[in-house]
C-alpha cells in the first residue's frame, strides 16, 4: 500500500464529504478510494468512518489518525524544500493566520516585506477573529495576542500589546469623561470577544475593572474603531490600531493615566521538528519586525499629547 496516497485519500474523503468527491478530486475511481480506505484502517488498526448510506462521520481514532495524516502531507510538502540547492534561500507556501484588525494594520506590510527579501516564498493570510486548529486548518502560523498560551502549541515572543481608550472630539465634547468611574454612564462600543462587558486597568500599579455596555458591538476592532471615530462613543482599542487616528486627531485620549491591561503578540506553530525554511525565516524577521517597544506606540507617545488638547477645545 502506498501510505502517504493512503492518506491524502483519506483527508480528501473528510474535505469532500464523501468518498465519490474524493475520487472526483484526485482523479481516482470510487472502488480505488474505498481500497485505499480500507487499507488504511487496516494499517491503523482501527475503523476510521462511521459509514451509512448517504453519510458517513469520523470514529475518535478517525479524528486522531486525521490530524497526524495532515501532519505527515504537510511534511511530505515540504520535502522538495528540504532538498533545495545550498544559497537558493527559503522556499515554499506558509498558510499563516492573524486578528483582522492587527493583520490589516500591520502584518500585511511586514508579509509584503517578507517575501520581497524571500521570492522563494509564498504566503497564505488567513484574517479571522477567532482561534484556528492549526493542525486541522493546516495552519503553520498563528499570530495571537493574549496571555493564555495553549501548552501544546510552541510560542515565540515577538512584541507587545497595549490598549488605550479613546473616542472622537465631538463625542467628548458633548460628553466628557474625566475618569474610568464615568465609563458606565457612557455609550461603549465593545469587541463581542474581548472586553464586552469589563474593561481592566492599571492605574498607579492597582488594578481596576469597569462595567461597561452601549448599543454597538463588533467582532472586529478596525470597525469599532470607525464607529469611534465618527462619534459612536467610547471605544478600547489596541495601540496598533488607534496610534494612526489619534495621530491625525480623529480619536482622543481623555483617560491617559489610565492603562488598560497587556497583552503579548506571539507567533505560534506546532512544532520544531521538520520546520521548513520558510517557517523558521519568517520567524526570524517577525522578530526583527516587532522590537519590544513597537514604534506605533512610540509614534502615539508624541501624538497623545496633541490629540487630548484637541478634546478639550
């Protein structure tokens, strides 16, 4: 039996719904993918498939043997690139996932970047709110901001997140906020995953939580962001996102002694074993990419000051 068809069989049958679209997609009579299912089975020992005769759904050993099949395709994509001459550079399509908001706002440039140093190299963005499997959606990047890491998953640091409340003048002029205790009586526009009903602050080392509501909600910040800034109400967004519009003025910080909690960015995969080139090269410029201390929040340092006057007029 040839395992790895075997296996590309069997991960088109799930993909395809059944094992007459996976014969259709890879060009195999049906009789030929139900031997290949077979032997497959029998190989592992297990059923795969529960069968019926309009469906069929994945045993627990099926979901099991799934995962590992699409890890072992993947591998077998990447052999070629293994094998490039030395001085051809990094070769190869990456599937790499982001937030829509900090994928808009900064990862496509770097992406740009990127395989402009690396034409070996091609990439795959996949801009979702939401936590992929990387195995099952054959991720081999994910860019995640939070401080709860899934401890199956490989984490490398790349920089850090911070968040600041703002909202246009002519909202703050109309209604004026002056502390975080004043945020529950003011309209705020809230992401559906994060923060939709308490938002956390630091002030002076202490913690601090607000309850907080309003009549717009988004799962993602960037159209939060242009509610804000025409005069929806008070928004939280990360740094990354509000640094452009507090620069031009368009948003304003009444609260900047009060410091929403961080986050970290990271860059996670799945593993270091059998790494291709283009995932370990794209991780090392990641990091030069994203310093420590990220420059929008140094470009916000100069325009904070300039956009809380332009509230106060």
């Amino acid at each position: 039996m040839d395992r790895l068809e075997a296996m590309k069989v069997f991960v088109a049958v799930v993909d395809g719904g059944s094992q007459t679209a996976a014969a259709q997609r890879l060009d195999l009579s049906r009789p030929v993918v139900s031997r290949y299912l077979a032997e497959l089975e029998a190989w592992a020992g297990a059923r795969l498939l529960h069968r019926t005769t309009r469906r069929f759904s994945l045993t627990p050993t099926g979901n099991e043997v799934l995962a590992k099949c699409r890890q072992m395709l993947e591998l077998a994509h990447d052999i070629p690139v293994a094998r490039a001459a030395p001085g051809e550079g990094p070769q190869g399509l990456l599937r790499v996932t982001v937030s829509t908001s900090f994928g808009q706002a900064q990862l496509v440039g770097a992406v740009r970047e990127f395989v402009a140093l690396n034409p070996g190299v091609a990439v795959d963005l996949v801009l979702l709110d939401r936590a992929v499997n990387l195995v099952d959606e054959r991720i081999d990047l994910a860019i995640r901001i939070t401080n709860e890491l899934d401890p199956n998953l490989i984490a490398r640091r790349l920089t850090v997140c911070r968040s600041v409340v703002c909202a246009s003048p002519a909202y703050l002029r109309e209604h004026p906020l002056r502390k975080i205790e004043d945020l529950t009586q003011h309209n705020c526009l809230t992401h559906s995953y994060y923060g939709k009903t308490l938002w956390d602050f630091e002030i002076d080392g202490e913690p601090a939580s607000v309850a907080v509501g309003g009549n717009i909600s988004a799962n993602d910040s960037v159209a939060l962001a242009m509610a804000a800034r025409d005069g929806a109400g008070v928004v939280m967004l990360p740094t990354y996102l509000a640094a452009p519009l507090i620069g031009t003025g368009e948003l304003v910080v009444p609260l900047p002694n009060a410091r929403p909690r961080d986050l970290s960015i990271h860059a996670v995969y799945t593993s270091r074993k059998h790494m291709s080139s283009a995932l370990r090269a794209i991780l090392d410029f990641l990091v030069e990419r994203f310093p420590a201390e990220p420059p929008w929040d140094r470009a916000l340092e100069v325009a904070s000051p300039r956009a809380r006057r332009a509230g106060r007029r």
